[in-house]
C-alpha cells in the first residue's frame, strides 16, 4: 500500500506487535492515576494521540513514495513542512473565526527560551528520518524504533520534569511496559 514493497508478517513480527502493544498498556496503567484517567476526560485524548500515532505510518509512506519519485529528500522535506504550515494557518483561520476574531495570544514569544524553538528541529529530524528509512527497514522497524525511542526519552522528560513539564514518577509497570515495548521493537526489527 501507498508504494511500501509488500512484508508477509513472520510470527516473529506479530509477536513483536503484541509485545509492543502491551508494553503500551502497561506504559498507560503504570502512570500515576491512570484508573481514574481512563475512566475520566482524559480517555478521549488518548485516543486522539492513538489516532495520531496510526497516521505516522502513512505521513512516512506517503513521504517515501514522494522521496522515491522525486529523488530529493530535502525537498520531500520542504515540501511536507510547507503543506503542514499552510495547513496550520487554516486551522488557526477556523479556530479565530469560531472565537469570534479573538486574537491569538503570542506574547509569550518574547520570553520563550532558547530551547523552545527546537520543536521544529526535532519534527524536521522526525519526519525526514522516518520517509528515509522506511524505503531502506520496512515501516514497522521504523515505526517501533522511533516509539522505542520516544518512550526512552519520555521516561527521562517525565522523571526530571525536562522543559518546565510537571515532573512524574516512573512507576514499575510503566518501567516494565517500556522494557516490553523495547522486546517487542527488537522481535519486529531482528526476526
């Protein structure tokens, strides 16, 4: 699909999958909480960031079809950051309208830090990593090596409360659950 070769799943592969899919559930009840959030308003945000993992596989096929047929990953690149901005000002254009013109408040651009503009460095790092691997490791090798390496950091961000963010304990499950998800992102990618 969307011009990715064709991999017939080993059982290696769909045991990596499992792996990786409790290693996420036992990430989630391993937070602190985390009974009452699924039970709370904080479900329908799960779910949206489970949405918005399941359309990085495709944003990164897409990007590599485009890599192969353009030849030029910069410009993949490039051309990828341009549609998401112009993309961005429509949102933001709707979102104003729905609040009936309110002005968006961007006072706090003059006492951001230095590192509040990495953001985009790393989502440029991101999205041209993934559309130039997944031509060369297959998407499920890419996918599960950049989650095992955003859990990796994320246990680090939420430990020491990194970029002013509230600080959380790293519970033994949620501990375990990354251990797993690791297992499972090795299974997929060396099997």
């Amino acid at each position: 699909l969307l011009g990715v070769p064709r991999q017939t799943p080993k059982p290696a592969t769909l045991l990596g999958t499992a792996a990786v899919l409790a290693g996420v559930v036992a990430i989630v009840l391993g937070q602190k909480g985390a009974t009452k959030e699924l039970s709370g308003s904080k479900l329908g945000w799960m779910l949206l960031a489970l949405i918005a993992g399941a359309v990085l596989p495709v944003q990164g096929a897409i990007n590599g079809l485009l890599r192969q047929d353009l030849g030029a990953p910069f410009v993949v690149g490039t051309i990828s950051f341009v549609v998401a901005t112009l993309s961005m000002i429509a949102v933001l254009l709707v979102t104003l309208l729905l609040m009936g013109g309110a002005r968006p408040p961007l006072g706090g651009l003059r006492t951001m830090p230095w590192w509040g503009w990495i953001g985009a460095v790393c989502g440029a790092t991101y999205v041209t990593t993934v559309f130039v691997a997944i031509p060369a490791i297959g998407t499920a090798a890419t996918v599960g090596l950049t989650v095992a390496g955003q859990q990796i950091v994320s246990l680090f961000v939420d430990r020491y409360g990194w970029f002013r963010l509230p600080q959380r304990e790293i519970s033994t499950l949620r501990f375990a659950g990354v251990v797993v998800l690791l297992l499972g992102v090795a299974a997929i990618k060396v099997f």
